[in-house]
C-alpha cells in the first residue's frame, strides 16, 4: 500500500504556493482570477477539513491555510491532455485532487501513484462551479505506514499548538510563525523531480541561482534576503534578487517563513 523503494518525500516538508496552473498559467475554466500569492505556511489537514471551509479559504483555529497537505488512498485515477485528476480519501471523505502538466507530453508520465495505494498530497483548495477540489503541487506514494499514523497526530499538534500561541499573543495567528516553520517528520520537504540538479525546470539564470542559495540553508527560519543580496553581490543587483524571490514564491518554489525575509525553498 505504501512504495517501499522510496517516495519523492523526505523526513521533512515546507510549503509553497502558486496560482493558477503550475509554471505560471491561466487559471483553470469557472476559478476565480487573482494575482500571485506569498505561501506563509502549509497546514496538515483531515479531508473533511477541506470539505467544510468556507469557500477556498480554509482555517485551522482562526489561522488561514496557505496550502494543505493530508494523506490519503488513490481510489481512482483519471489521464487527461493537460492534467491527472485523482479521487483521494481518508476515513474523514474524498476529494477531487487536480495535477496539471506542465508543457507537452504524455501526462502519464507524470503519475508516481497507483490506484489503491497511500498516498501524500499537496496543494491548495479550489472551488469551480461550487465543487471542491485541490489543485496538487505534489502527489506521491507514501515511503512507510509510519506516516499516517505521524499525519493524524500533526493534524492535532497544529491544532494545540495553535490555540496555545493565540493564548500567548491574545489574538489569532495570521502568519508562519508555527505552521509550515515548525513542522518535523514526513511533514517537511517535497522534492521536485523536474530536474536532475534539483532545480525547478523553466527558471532563469537568476532564478535559478537564488533558488540554489535558497535551497542550501539549513537555518529553520530560512535564508535572510540581506545574505542573499550578499551571496550575489557582484552577479545580481538587489532589484532582480527581489524578482526572483517573487517569481519563486508565487510559483511555490519557496516561501517565506518567520516575517517577510526569510524563505525556504518547498524541497530544502
């Protein structure tokens, strides 16, 4: 039920976000149209959690989801010419999960679950004509049974641990100063398969190198944009480190962690 060869997980996970479809493309037929949004978190979720939030915007203790990432069974998958739709469900309901293929090629190739078997999820909560679904950043086999039984216990860790921080601070959270920072185990790093190097495929030169710098820190609380500006000093001017870090952000390539400074890459 679960791939015991390996998983495009690690023993950690960070969020991302993008809009629209993967690469940059135009939102999907009947999907509300909107600029490109800063991830700030990424929260593990029940299905059911999707299904009762209201709209696309879902909140775990008065704190918004920026993306979701819950564990599931594929019942049923389903190829098309620009995405794979997959039926996931957990013990809690089953939702429509919608991966969209990025340029030409055979969308099979893309799939890296069976029907039948776990699977992890990643994504954001869609809504098209009032149906739910979630559009994937990632969706991969599972690497042991360990991670869902560690998945139904960060459900409710975030919860506490939220509701202790709102006690803390007298006032809803609204950043990502616990969830997505804080996150350990099967809950912390995708890895993008896109390209051999572990780059994302499509990026520029620039892009590519704040990416790396980005991707290389070890630091929980992420890569600083002043250590940034300095590991490019005389490669990049200011003005196109901040342009890439927005073009990576709103791709999902990265996202910022404890203020608006700080970012780690969605496979670091």
């Amino acid at each position: 039920m679960w791939d015991q060869s390996g998983s495009e997980f690690g023993n950690q996970m960070a969020g991302g976000f993008f809009t629209g479809t993967p690469g940059g493309g135009q939102p999907t037929p009947g999907e509300k149209k909107g600029g490109a949004q800063r991830a700030h978190n990424i929260v593990p979720v029940n299905i059911k959690d999707i299904l009762d939030a209201v709209d696309e915007k879902l909140k775990i203790e008065d704190t918004e989801a920026h993306m979701v990432t819950f564990v599931g069974t594929v019942e049923q998958i389903e190829s098309k010419q620009t995405n794979v739709s997959y039926t996931v469900r957990d013990d809690t309901g089953s939702i429509e999960v919608i991966q969209w293929i990025e340029g030409e090629g055979n969308a099979m190739a893309h799939i890296q679950v069976m029907e039948g078997n776990f699977c992890r999820v990643v994504g954001s909560i869609r809504q098209t004509n009032d149906r739910r679904h979630v559009m994937a950043f990632r969706v991969a086999n599972l690497t042991t049974a360990n991670e869902i039984t560690t998945h139904l216990l960060e459900t409710q860790w975030v919860r506490m641990k939220l509701r202790q921080m709102k006690r803390k601070m007298g006032q809803p959270m609204n950043n990502s100063s616990v969830v997505g920072a804080g996150m350990t185990g099967p809950l912390a790093s995708l890895s993008n398969p896109s390209s051999a190097s572990g780059i994302p495929g499509g990026l520029s030169s620039y892009q590519a190198l704040v990416y790396t710098i980005i991707q290389a820190t070890t630091a929980e609380t992420g890569m600083e944009k002043s250590q940034i500006y300095n590991s490019v000093k005389g490669k990049m001017g200011q003005r196109d480190v901040d342009a890439a870090l927005e073009f990576l952000c709103s791709e999902g390539h990265i996202y910022s962690t404890v203020d608006e400074d700080h970012f780690k890459s969605t496979d670091s």
